[in-house]
C-alpha cells in the first residue's frame, strides 16, 4: 500500500491509497500481470477512518 497524493470525491478531502495484491504463479497463465491494483480514497479523522471511494481493476 502507498499513499500516493490527496484527492476528493463527493466534495469531501481524502487521501489517494493504492495497494498491489500480488497473484499466486498459477494465476499468471491468464493475461501474464502478477498482481491486481486496487485504489481507494480514504478519510482519516481523530476518531475513525472512512472509505469514501474504491476502484479495482
């Protein structure tokens, strides 16, 4: 996972968080990528974290 930059959806202010999930050897027959990246936007205040967004491709 990296935070990446700040960005906004739905007009509230979060961070842009993109994450790799890395795929088992068997898995990379298909279309040869060895991971799927997900990104989200997150909200961090003193009292909870809320995901405001989430792409997954």
């Amino acid at each position: 996972m990296e935070v990446t930059e700040q960005a906004e959806t739905h007009g509230i202010t979060g961070m842009l968080i993109t994450a790799k999930e890395y795929k088992p050897i068997e898995c990379n027959r298909i279309d040869n990528k060895k991971y799927a990246e997900r990104t989200f936007i997150a909200q961090l205040t003193e009292t909870h974290c809320r995901i405001l967004a989430e792409s997954f491709y």
